[in-house]
C-alpha cells in the first residue's frame, strides 16, 4: 500500500530527475482556516445529504458500464469536481454545485470540504487513501487564488507535466501515478484529472482463523457461476431489510474503533437488481442505514475473500450528467488558469480488499436471546450468505457518509461451460 501512495506523487519526484513535472501544490496536511465561518452551525446533516445524492447518482451511471462489477469512490470524485467549481465561471459553477449539492454561502462549503478531506485514513487497522490531481501543461499557470483555495480545503493538488512536448512521456508519469493501465488517456487538451482510491483494512472481529473455503458462487437467478475462496464468521452485527429493493441488509464494522464499516446488501431470491439500480433515488442510501438494528443472536456469514479494481472514465460519467462545458469551453474554467484549463481525459483508479484478518479474533457465539425467534422475519436473520451478487460501500460511521460504493458479482473462478 506504501507503494500505491508514493506512486501517485512519481510525477513529483521525476521534476527533479528528468523535468517531467513540477509541482505547485501539495495535500499533505488538512490547511483550513474558516475564520468568521467558525461560529456557523452544524452542517453535517446538509453534507451527508450531498454525498447520498452524488453517491447513487454515479452509482447508477458507473454499475452498467461493464459487468456489474465495479469499485468507485464517489467521494473522492466529488472532493475534485468541488475543486473545479471553485474555479469555474457561474453558470457552471451553479451547474456543478447543483449537481455536488454544494451551497452558495462559502463558509458552508468549507465546513463541507473539511468533513470530507478528514474521512481518510493511514493507521495500521485501517488505509483509506485518495489522491487527487489536476495534471496541467508546461506553460499553464494556476490562478493564484483558486490554488490557495483549494490547497488550504485539501480538495486536489496540482502538478504540471508536458502534455504537448512529451506526451509520451507524460502519459509514461500520469499512468505510472494513478496505476491505471486501461482507460485511453486523451491528452489532445492542456491538462488532466487523475483520481486514485485505495482501502485495506482489518474487520473489527475477524473471520473464523480456519482456511479459506472454496465454494460456488451464482448467478441473479441462481446458476452457478464459478467458485469464491469463502470467508466465513459466526457473530452478532446489525442486520436490516429493504423491501424496496428486496434485500437483506448486513454491516460489519471495521478498525478498531469502528472508525469505518462496510454495509452489504444481498438480493432476495431471483430479483434482477439491473432495474433496480436504474430506479435508485438518493433516499435508498439512508432507508439502508436506518433499517439496520442489532441481531438478536449470532449469525452465520460469508463473504467472498478478493481484491477489486476499477478504473473509472470519469468523464463520460460526468458528461452524461450534463456536464460538458468543462472540457472544451476556455470560458468555463477561466478562474483555474491562464490560459484556462481544458481537461481532455478524467481518470479514477480505486482499489479495494476484503480479506479475513480483524483486530480482534472470532467471538465464541453467545446463546439465544430468551423467546428467540419471535417473528418468521428473525428467523429469516439466521444466516447471510454472499454466494450471488451483492452490493456493497465503504462507510466513514461519523458522518456516515459512503468512502467507496461497490457492486461483486463476478467469482474469483468462474466456470467454463
């Protein structure tokens, strides 16, 4: 993991060996300096609004494009959009802070970056990592206004390399940087957002310390598929049910404060969740969260053991949510730089692994709770078997805000009829 995160700033450190790239801003430490905004009220509530919203609205454009198979981080894409519209004229500026959900009132915006440049993590039961960066030509010089902006809101950083003299080179340092190998890297504009994600973290409670069982995993409606290397865990947890999308509901806390969990959703049955997805509104985050309560007894889990990678044409998502002036107006980005910055490529590359291994060791399971079960719908609650493809995030459990939003439903080892 050190490795993924020193990657991103190769293109730092190659100014000084081949003059690739300069840098002009970094991240390394939260600079915010609210002043009279100190004194505003609670904005939580208004944050977590916005990040529900901008979560399911990339959820339902990215979980198509491809095998329902996907790691996205909604949240970082949403700190770099931010930092564009800090710099773009008004009528995109309105346009991108409707999307983001993002207030006029500037104080409330940086209350709002702050909460989110302080989700992130780098401790040894729990790495969540996001780089962000507005990659510019040689020649393009960030206004010095909206750089101080965005550095001192730790929304993006800003490096520049020479797209137009050297793109090979350029292309060479960027990919390098985001380890993003497939997504076509158009570099005919004068710069480009890259975007990374990493997670890898210890459950609160680990998996059952035996091996690892190979099992089969299947389809929506039932066939099998191809087998998963199986993890599985006897233990109480929070559990919860939405009709609306006819799934089970499962969290799992993670770190050893909980400081994070991964909320799972599991179809019922044979349901398509192809339409299902397409039909989410933002509401479907919290009737999720709010469906959760404590199991009354120790429950029988499973979840498929891997890692998943994505990488993510951001731009194509954006631009099917109207956005389209960034990239070819000088007129729209005109506060970011001179001459104003024109992105041709978006990039976001994340990662994500589940694994068995946990803080503390598997629980001994406990007994019954008197009178168990009392209705069909707990004993409905004796098991949860990801064996079929599920849904699941990454939560920060201060703001509950999702980090990641991730959808598994291709086996590790699928089968070859």
């Amino acid at each position: 993991m050190i490795a993924i995160i020193l990657g991103f700033f190769i293109l730092t450190c190659s100014a000084s060996k081949r003059d690739v790239v300069s840098l002009y801003g970094s991240l390394d430490t939260l600079r915010t300096d609210l002043g009279a905004c100190s004194n505003y009220p609670d904005v939580v509530d208004g944050y977590r609004n916005a990040m529900h919203n901008f979560t399911i609205e990339t959820y339902k454009r990215v979980a198509p494009r491809g095998t329902y198979q996907f790691v996205v981080s909604p949240h970082s894409l949403w700190m770099t959009v931010a930092a564009i519209a800090e710099g773009a004229n008004h009528e995109t500026q309105q346009q991108l802070f409707q999307l983001l959900l993002l207030p006029n009132d500037a104080c409330i915006r940086q209350k709002y970056y702050q909460l989110a440049a302080s989700r992130f993590s780098y401790s040894s039961d729990a790495i969540v990592v996001s780089n962000r960066a507005l990659v510019i030509d040689h020649g393009v010089t960030p206004n010095p206004a909206w750089h101080n902006f965005v550095t001192k809101n730790s929304l993006i950083e800003v490096v520049s390399a020479p797209i137009r003299h050297n793109p090979v080179a350029a292309a060479s340092s960027i990919r390098q940087a985001v380890y993003a190998n497939y997504v076509p890297l158009n570099l005919q504009g004068n710069s480009v957002l890259i975007d990374t994600m990493d997670y890898n973290g210890l459950w609160n409670t680990a998996f059952a310390d035996a091996v690892v069982q190979r099992a089969p995993f299947h389809s929506i409606s039932g066939q099998r598929i191809g087998t998963v290397d199986m993890m599985t865990v006897k233990r109480r947890c929070k559990i919860g049910y939405v009709p609306s999308i006819s799934a089970k509901i499962l969290e799992l806390p993670i770190g050893t404060n909980s400081q994070y969990s991964m909320v799972i959703a599991l179809v019922v049955g044979n349901s398509d969740v192809r339409p299902v997805i397409r039909e989410f509104k933002s509401s479907i985050v919290t009737d999720v969260l709010t469906s959760l309560r404590d199991s009354y007894v120790p429950i029988d889990i499973a979840l498929p053991q891997f890692t998943l990678n994505s990488e993510v044409d951001v731009k194509v998502i954006l631009e099917d949510l109207g956005i389209t002036s960034l990239w070819t107006d000088p007129d729209a980005t005109r506060y970011i730089s001179t001459p104003p910055a024109l992105p041709s490529s978006y990039v976001q590359r994340a990662t994500l692994t589940l694994n068995k291994h946990g803080v503390n060791p598997p629980l001994v399971p406990g007994l019954r709770s008197s009178g168990y079960p009392k209705t069909p719908e707990e004993s409905f609650w004796n098991e949860f078997i990801a064996d079929r493809p599920f849904m699941f995030g990454l939560f920060d459990t201060e703001t509950y805000t999702c980090l990641m939003s991730n959808m598994y439903s291709q086996p590790t080892y699928p089968d070859f009829i």
